[in-house]
C-alpha cells in the first residue's frame, strides 16, 4: 500500500547498515545496501566507490523507491504483502520477489507483477502469503551457492527474515479493511484474462 512506503524503506534502510566490501558478499562493496552498480544506474552514472561511501540516507530512498518498491509495485500491493516482497526485492532482485510472490498465489510466475497478480493478492489471506514468501526466501538462502553463503550470513539473513515476517503481520492487523482496491483489480484481471494481458 501506498502508506507503507516510507516505512518499509526505513525499515530495509535499517536492515542494510553502512559501507560493507565482505570478501564472500557476491554483491561486491555495498553502502546501505546499495551496490556500486546500482548507484551508477539511479545517482551518478560514473560514480566511485568514494562517492557510494557517501551515500546520503535521501539518495538511497530515491534508490529504494525506483529500483525496488516502484518495481515490485509496492503501492498498489496489500498492506503487509509489500513490505515482504520489496524487503525480498532488495536482496534476490524484483524479479525473483514476483516470482514467489506468484508461487505463492498460484498464478503464472513470470516475474512481472501485473494486474492478476494484485488481483490474486486481495483474494487470498495476507498471512498466509507473507508466511509462505518468507519460509520460501529462507529456503532460496539456504541453497544460495550451495549453503556456502549460509555458512558466513545465515544468522543475519535469519535475523532479517524473522523480523520482515513479524512487521509484515503486523502490518495486515493495522491494515484498513476491505482494501480499497480489491475489486477494481478483480475487474481489471477479468478483463485482461479474457482479452490476454501481463500476470
């Protein structure tokens, strides 16, 4: 939900730290969680590592913002879905996020949210999803390399799934029911089913 923005930015923010250049992160040198690649495409196209080390918290969100939750179609996602999904977008990527999302609800996994997707969100029970999103990602970080990056972050990773689960079931208890959106995307998801459309 639109609402949740700010928050599961700070939130993500707050999960992701400072500088970090760990020899075994795959993602190489990151500030705030965000990589050097990743900085270039959204702050400075041809920026150092000098000036990712200097990443303002306002430059990151705009990071956050178009990159992840934009992406994941965060606003328009049930309260407590999104936040699990763009939390998972910022460490697998949006597409792998949509992909377990989609998982999740049986439809289509062609990692695109589309309007099916919503839609299919507002017919299930949040809890359920975000529960069965957060054991999938664990088990995806589990096999990562096989297990060889669980070995060195598996507690943090741990740590950091436990807590999304938590906020993102609080979330659905704060949410405001029916989600104003529910039907509009039912209907929307009916018509593209018949005429085809993105999933």
């Amino acid at each position: 939900m639109k609402r949740n923005a700010d928050l599961s930015i700070r939130k993500i923010l707050a999960h992701e730290g400072g500088y970090v250049n760990h020899p075994s992160d795959p993602g190489g040198a990151t500030n705030k969680g965000i990589t050097i690649a990743t900085f270039r495409s959204h702050i400075k196209r041809n920026g150092t590592i000098a000036d990712l080390k200097a990443l303002t918290v306002q430059q990151a969100v705009v990071v956050y913002k178009a990159q992840y939750w934009d992406k994941v179609r965060g606003d328009e996602l049930p309260s407590g879905v999104d936040y699990t999904v763009a939390d998972f977008a910022v460490n697998s990527g949006p597409s792998r996020a949509a992909k377990y999302l989609q998982k999740a609800l049986g439809v289509t996994q062609d990692g695109s949210i589309g309007p099916n997707t919503i839609a299919a969100t507002y017919a299930a029970d949040p809890k359920t999803i975000i529960r069965k999103i957060n054991a999938d990602r664990l088990a995806f970080m589990k096999r990562i390399k096989g297990g060889e990056l669980w070995e060195t972050f598996g507690r943090g990773w741990q740590r950091r799934v436990d807590a999304v689960r938590s906020t993102s079931l609080a979330l659905v208890d704060a949410a405001p029911t029916p989600a104003p959106d529910a039907e509009r995307h039912w209907l929307v998801a009916l018509i593209l089913s018949l005429f085809g459309g993105k999933t």
